[in-house]
C-alpha cells in the first residue's frame, strides 16, 4: 500500500489549520490501494439463516485473490489550530448521514427508571413493603445496585437506597432529614458515618434524590469536611447564592477555591442555571485573582476590609489599578498565571469506573500558578524551573507562528472562522461555525473538534486573561460559557470538562495571546482509546453541521 501523494510538505510550515493568509486549510484523504492477499486456507462456514431459511455463509471474508479498493471513503484530516492539541479525522460516510438533517446530531435522553417498580411489575404486586424492598436490596449484587443509583429516577428509590448507607437525624415535626449520624476517628475528628462511600457519592449526585436529602447528605456546609469558606456571593435578592471553598491541601500546588453554588441555591442540571448564578460564581474568580495579585503589588486592599464580597465596579477599579501596577513598577510577580476549570456533571459505570471527576452540586475551580518551582537537581542552589500552565503551550506557538507567517495568529484564526468555507465543498448546505456573538465574544464550533461535541469560545478582540478583561468583557464571557454549556445539555450532554487557556498577567500587552475557553462533553461512544491516545481525534459529523446544530437548540440565559 503506497501514497499517491509525491510532493514533500513544506519543512518551515506550522502543524495548523489556519493559514498565515487567514484561512483554514486541512488534507482530503481519497484513499485507493491494492492489498497482497497472504491467507493461507479459507474457514468459510454458515453464519446464521434468513427468514425464508436461505443459509447465510461468511465466504466473502475470505476473498480468493488480492483485495482492490477502488474508492475507499474520503477521510478529511484537520490540524488543530493549536498543534499540541492534535489532528481531527471526519469520516465523510458518517459526516453525509447527518448533513441533510443535523437535528439528528444529539445523544438520547436517558429513560425513566425505576427498580421498585419494574419488580412489583414483575411480582404482580401493587406495593412492595419497606422490609421487603430492604431484603430485595441485600440480595442484589454491588455492580446491580450501582446500576440502580446512578440510573434510577425514582425519588423514593433513592431515598430508600441512601438510608441502606447512612443513618438520618429527621426533624420532629416533618420527615425532613436535618443531620446525619457522625462517629469519632481514632484522633477524635467527627465524620459521617457512612457505610460505602461510593454508593453515597453516586447517590447524592442523581439529580432526582429529593433536594432536602442531597443537603443533608453532601450540600450543607461542613457535611464533607472542614474546607473554609473564604466568599460568598447573594444575586436577585438571593435566588443566587455561591460559596467559595479553599482547599488548602490540594491536587494543585498551593492550593485552589472552588465557587460552589450554595446549599440554599441548588442546581444539578446546567438547564436549572441562571445567568446571575454563572456571573456569581465567575465573579468570585475575578474577585479572588485580582485580590491575589494586588497582595503581591502591595496594592492596598482596605476596600475589601469589610468581608464583604466586592461590586462589579470596585472590582474593575481594583483591576485598573494592577494593570497600571503592574506596566510602572516592573515588580515581578510570583504567580502570574491562573487556572480555571469547570467539570459539568456526574457518572459512575456499575463496572467500577468513575466516569467524570465533577460531584455535588454545580462548582468551578480555579487557582493562580506559581512562576517557578524549585528544580530538585540543583536545590542546594535553589535553582527553579518554569511551572506548568497550558496557557504557555497557547504563548510558544502564536510566537512561533508570528516568526514564520509575519502575522498574528488570533487574528487570522477569527478571519478564518468569519470566512470558513464548508468542509465537504457542499455550497448548498451551511457554511457558518458560529453560534453565538456579540459585541465583545464569538461561541463557535472548532474546525477540529477534540470531542465531537466541542464548543470554543474566545475574544473577538485582543484580550489575553481576566486580567485585560474589562467590565463589558467578562460579562460577555459569563454570558457566552452559561450559553455554552446549556446548548451542549440540550443536544443530551451530561459530562462537560470546560477549561481555560489564557496569558500570563506579566506577559507584554502587545504579545497577540487571546484568551480562550474549550467546552469538551464525553460521549458515550467516546472513551478515549487508542486513537485519542495519539491525539487523533475521529469525528462523526462536519463542524458546520454541529454548528447548525447547536442553533436550532440554543436559548438565551435570563
């Protein structure tokens, strides 16, 4: 099997979707090729029978001669923009399904499910009694009762399940629980005493426990440890309400928050979200990562001596005042980079494995990133070497693209989008990547998904992180992720890993980087195998056709 291709590529071209004129450009794969046949005998048996009894046999796998195919499916191969992220590969036979009707791009919505009622169905009983319902679950096997408490969406169900774990304090005058029961570790530290910690997890993650019950097990604030709460945020007379959490020993060196929406504002379901709890939650990753860098410009912070949570407008003069702290005094910063994430949503398989690393309750996290970490090879020294932060991937390459092209490349990845031609050349179908914009952000499908589902969201003009993001801007951006991650749900998403890749805070203005955010959902036929391993990325649908897609489903937050 040869390529037909005899031309070598360009040795100084750059691994990338858009070219220096602006546009996208990725391969046609029109594979043809001859395959030596090397099978010794042929195993050629009966399979199975049709309707009308005719024998069905396995003899064309097993071809007399050498294979020829003549006219193979036409594979597009699409560089990322970003080289590090990899290379997308639409399969054309897919993609030509939906492109006629892109309504049909979504991931079915789960059935109603519940346990109880399919064995009284089974049983021939009306009720079931509650010791007979305790004697079923004590009978069942683990990965069975997994099963029922991720999938089931019967309250009562869950209820039962979750006091088959945990024992309940209820409250005298109702059947609302209030507290659960706590025991002693051996250093006398109170924690809960909670039988599987697995089954009381995934219980407490399905959206149809009964909200007084997910308070009680995992809302209300010390139920999961001893976290402090280091903010708050009340919006619309407190219909919004959003803790912030630290985590002191955390998986991110030095520590990360976590905006948490608040016991008394639950919110499992992107859907249930409002715009004034997206703005809250954001606004307390503003208002933490201004403070953090003020602290290390000595800038007076008596404004926030109050514990009170900051206005939209004292935050903006308090970043105001680092930018030009930070362009006059050349003080360097010791965290200068942050990092903001958002897991979206919860599974867990009946075969033991933790599908998604979101629970309880809707949170983002974020966290500042040290400049430099101590280098163990020299550390008699204290010699350092640069601290990892994504958005320095995002700042080699958009350097290296401006040496070899002369051009800046944010800018002519937004040509590219406001231009792009449709992938297949179908001049009778839609054209546009686009699915929200205003005045300040453009929410688009990549030409080069990561997942199949992938939305991005970036500036149209020139802004490089929260830091060099004014007022108008991050409630663009607030706007344009609450859009985001809605629309995913509507199309049947139910994990979404959204992250952010942005600038150093001590990196030159005039240095082109634009933020930019990346909505990853799971999808169920989408495990992250083999070909995701090389960072190929297979693609059932044309980008335009997700697009077309999302719009037919997108609402505007209130």
């Amino acid at each position: 099997m040869t390529s037909p291709i005899k031309d070598s590529p360009d040795k100084n071209s750059l691994r990338t979707c858009v070219s220096s004129k602006g546009q996208f450009v990725y391969g046609v794969h029109k594979p043809h090729f001859n395959i030596t046949n090397l099978r010794e005998k042929d195993f050629i048996k009966a399979i199975g029978v049709l309707p009308d009894k005719t024998e069905v046999d396995n003899n064309t796998n097993f071809p007399a001669n050498d294979v020829k195919e003549e006219n193979a499916d036409i594979i597009y191969e699409v560089p990322n923009p970003f080289p590090f992220r990899g290379t997308t590969y639409i399969n054309s036979a897919w993609a030509d399904q939906y492109a006629s009707q892109p309504e049909r791009i979504k991931i079915e919505k789960r059935d109603s499910f519940s346990f109880q009622k399919s064995m009284k169905t089974w049983l021939k009983k009306d009720t079931l009694s509650l010791e007979q319902i305790n004697d079923l679950y004590k009978t069942l096997p683990r990965p069975v009762i997994i099963a029922i408490a991720e999938s089931s969406t019967d309250p009562d169900e869950l209820i039962e399940l979750a006091k088959t774990i945990c024992t309940f304090i209820f409250d005298n005058n109702s059947n609302i629980p209030k507290g659960l029961y706590f025991k002693k570790d051996k250093n006398g530290n109170a924690f809960p005493d909670i039988k599987d910690y697995t089954l009381y997890e995934i219980i407490a993650n399905n959206r149809c426990l009964p909200d007084v019950y997910k308070n009680a097990m995992v809302l209300v604030p010390g139920i999961q440890g001893t976290s402090e709460i280091t903010g708050d945020k009340h919006i619309n007379n407190q219909e919004s309400h959003v803790f912030e959490y630290l985590r002191r020993n955390s998986y991110i060196p030095w520590g990360h928050f976590a905006a948490n929406m608040a016991n008394n504002s639950v919110r499992y379901s992107a859907g249930e979200l409002l715009l004034s709890d997206m703005e809250g939650m954001r606004s307390l990753y503003y208002q933490r990562t201004y403070i953090r860098l003020a602290e290390q410009l000595h800038i007076s912070l008596s404004q926030v001596s109050s514990k009170q949570p900051l206005s939209d407008e004292t935050i903006e003069d308090l970043r105001l005042e680092i930018i030009e702290q930070l362009s006059n005094n050349g003080r360097e910063l010791n965290f200068n980079r942050s990092l903001w994430g958002w897991n979206y949503g919860f599974g867990y398989s009946h075969s033991g494995y933790n599908l998604h690393a979101s629970h309880q309750q809707i949170h983002q996290q974020y966290a500042m990133i040290p400049k430099y970490v101590q280098n163990t090879e020299n550390a008699d020294n204290k010699a350092s070497i640069s601290s990892y932060s994504s958005g320095d991937l995002i700042e080699e390459f958009v350097l290296a693209y401006r040496e070899k092209t002369g051009k800046s490349f944010f800018n002519n990845y937004i040509s590219a989008i406001n231009s792009n031609a449709r992938t297949d050349g179908n001049l009778s179908k839609e054209a546009s990547l686009k699915v929200f914009e205003d005045k300040n952000v453009i929410l688009f499908v990549p030409k080069a998904q990561t997942s199949q589902f992938e939305l991005q969201l970036m500036p149209k003009k020139q802004c490089g992180n929260v830091l060099e993001a004014d007022l108008s801007m991050r409630k663009s951006i607030d706007r344009a992720i609450l859009i985001a991650i809605q629309t995913i749900e509507s199309l049947g998403a139910r994990m979404v890993t959204s992250i952010e890749f942005s600038k150093r805070f001590d990196l030159d203005k005039k240095h082109d980087q634009n933020i930019f955010y990346s909505f990853l959902p799971k999808l169920p036929m989408s495990p992250g195998a083999f070909s995701e391993a090389h960072l190929r990325w297979i693609n059932g649908h044309y980008p335009e056709d997700f697009a077309l897609a999302c719009r037919l489903v997108m609402k505007q937050p209130s």
